[in-house]
C-alpha cells in the first residue's frame, strides 16, 4: 500500500501541473492496486474513480480538440 500512496502523490503532482494524462495513468494504476490487494470494495476505490472520472472529463474537450486541428 505504500506504493499507492506513492503513486497517489504522483497522481497529484501531475494534477496540479496539468499533465492530464499522466495523472490519468497513475490514478488507474492506483485502482489496479486497490482491486488487487483488496477482495471487497474498499473506500479508497472510490477516490480513485473520482479522480479518474473528473480527469476523463477535463481530458475529453482537450481531445476532441487534438483530432480537429
């Protein structure tokens, strides 16, 4: 678990320097973790989902943009 929370840290650093993706990556990696080590639904999966969530959400315009110019 200390890896995650490695990775989470990351996560957010990528964040807040507005590299989407690598925050992207990270968070999922994050979850592949969760799931991983966890048989039930844990709280932190929530979290992570969220933050993947509201980065898919910012990712998609910045996309769509890429593929008309």
């Amino acid at each position: 678990l200390e890896i995650s929370g490695a990775t989470k840290a990351m996560a957010i650093c990528y964040y807040m320097q507005g590299d989407l993706k690598q925050a992207l990556a990270c968070w999922t990696k994050v979850l592949d973790m969760q799931i991983y080590n966890f048989s039930e639904i844990h709280p932190t999966v929530d979290e992570a989902m969220t933050w993947i969530i509201r980065i898919s959400e910012k990712l998609a315009p910045q996309e769509s943009e890429e593929e008309s110019t």
